[in-house]
C-alpha cells in the first residue's frame, strides 16, 4: 500500500534533519519544524519492519484536534498542518523532561506497585489500590528526555537538585500538565472514554513556555472505556482500553518483548490491515469525526508538494 515508511526531502532553508521512531523532522532556516508522521510503528522501543497504512494521519490529526483545544490553556508550537501527515510550527527550546501525568494505578505505575513499591518519582502512594483503580487525585511522574536510549524515571527533588529545569519553569510545567489532564479527560468523557494516563512535552519560545510534540494520541496516552469501567473494576475484570496496546499484545501473543535474542515476528498483510483498521477506529472513538481517505496518487510528492507551498508562505 502507499505508506510513508521513510523520507528523503531537501527543502528551500533546510537546515537539519532528524529521524525519529516514527516522525521525520526537517529544521528550517533555524526557526521551524516541519513534523511528518511515518507510517513507522514502533513498540517495546523497536520499529517494526511494516509500515501500517494512515497511522500517521491518524496521529497527526488527533494531536492537532488536541492542541486547538487546548490553545487557550498555554500556547503551542503549531503553526499550520497542511497535508494529513504533517504540522509545521515554531522551533521550540525543549526542556529535557517529560511530564508524564496519571490518573489511574495502569501500566508501569501499576507493575511498580504489584511488586510492593509504594512510590514512583518520589510520589507517594496509598495503600490498598487494585489495578486500574484512581488515583485520589492525578499524579505528575516525570522521565528523562534522553537522546539516545529509554527515558528513565525521575523525581522532581532530583530534577531541581540536577538543575535539569528551573523551579519556577517546573512549577510551571506541573501547572500546566494538570490543566491539560483535566481538559483531555473532560473531552474524552464527552467521547464515553476515560484517560488514564498520557505525557506532555513542553519548550521555550522567545522565552515563553509553550506545548509542543503530539497530545492525547493513542500512541502517547492510554484511554479506558467508560462504559462498564465500574462494574469491571468490581468484577477484577481487565478494562477495556483504547491505545496502542493492542499491538503489544500481538507481539507479546507471537514471542517478542524487545528482548535480546528475540525475532521480531513476521507482519502479513491481514495483520497489518488489521492494525491500519484499528487505528482509523482510535481516530473515529477519540475524536468523534469520520476518518477522511487522503486523495489517491504518490503520498511522498502529495507531502513534499504541500510542505513546500505552506513554506513559502512563511519565508
């Protein structure tokens, strides 16, 4: 199928390139981004050897739903998205952490406390919480922003001790992550899905924080559904969830966690429909619009046509 697997473009000003596990992003003049969402998909930190056809698009459409939404709490780094699969906006100072907020005892934070941690990045927690229970109030749990390798969990004592971000910045951040945790989760309640858990990415413009990367995607936050959330938890049912964690599982199901050692497991065709399905399906649920089919013909000089005309509008 017409997948973007992989980029290669030159463009008027180019000043840098840097390719990512999913996103390819071209420097321009030192002032902008241009950000194309791949087809790539990755998991357990592997990129996978099928690109999943509109994933992409899928991703950069419900982050750019998110961060109009949210426009009014902290402004961001957009400035346009024009093509399906791509955002230009402002380059950004970025500050070498990332937030991550939780409302939920879900996925690491639940792992920690299974295996009798009763805090993670110094937070605190109460005693006598199951999987998937809330939290009593959300939690900030930041990690690393490391350039090479997995972003580590840290506390935000050591992140001030560190000098990895200013007090009155972090005090900031924290601010900010809360008020657009409680955004995305009243508009995930609106689509009948709780959000669980996400991360916020935040940097510096002209010395003003501002919101940058993707938010509230499948790929960066975890959704339950919330219809029959109560009588599950009460059950000691698993939850239903609304993420990319069904691609783990598929791996997991056929041998592969990222191990050493370990084969990444052959993608068929219907395989690889059925995860390109079930991300149009996260789109539709997430953002309550029909997933519009990108117009028909080469997808890498639909994309490079449209980065360039929006470029020349802004040099």
């Amino acid at each position: 199928m017409n997948t973007i697997k992989e980029t290669n473009f030159n463009f008027k000003g180019q000043t840098s390139f840097y390719k990512g596990k999913v996103r390819d992003v071209y420097g321009i003049a030192d002032e902008h981004l241009v950000m194309v969402a791949s087809d790539r998909i990755s998991a357990f930190d592997v990129v996978l050897p099928r690109a999943i056809p509109y994933k992409g698009q899928v991703l950069n459409q419900i982050a750019a739903k998110f961060l109009e939404a949210t426009r009014d709490i902290l402004p961001n780094w957009v400035e346009s998205v024009p093509d399906p699969n791509v955002t230009i906006g402002k380059k950004c100072e970025p500050f070498k952490v990332e937030m991550v907020i939780r409302g939920y005892v879900s996925g690491h934070l639940w792992r920690t406390y299974r295996d009798g941690g009763r805090s993670l990045c110094g937070v605190r927690l109460p005693e006598g919480l199951k999987e998937n229970d809330p939290l009593p109030e959300p939690i900030i749990t930041p990690t690393t922003k490391a350039a090479v390798g997995h972003d580590e969990d840290i506390s935000r004592e050591e992140i001030l001790k560190q000098g990895i971000v200013e007090e009155s910045d972090y005090t900031a951040l924290e601010s900010y992550a809360h008020a657009l945790f409680k955004r995305g989760s009243e508009i995930a309640k609106q689509r009948g899905l709780i959000l669980v858990d996400t991360k916020y990415e935040f940097g510096k413009f002209n010395g003003e924080i501002h919101l940058i990367d993707e938010i509230h995607t499948p790929d960066s936050s975890r959704y339950f559904y919330l219809d029959g959330y109560q009588e599950r938890q009460a059950n000691g049912e698993a939850q239903k969830q609304l993420s990319k964690e069904f691609v783990r599982q598929w791996l997991i199901e056929n041998g592969f966690q990222g191990k050493s050692g370990q084969e990444i497991p052959a993608m068929s065709d219907t395989v690889v429909s059925a995860i390109s399905a079930r991300y149009i399906e996260l789109f539709e649920h997430i953002t309550g619009q029909t997933f519009q089919y990108p117009e028909q013909g080469d997808v890498l000089s639909r994309v490079e046509r449209n980065i360039s005309n929006a470029l020349a509008k802004i040099a």
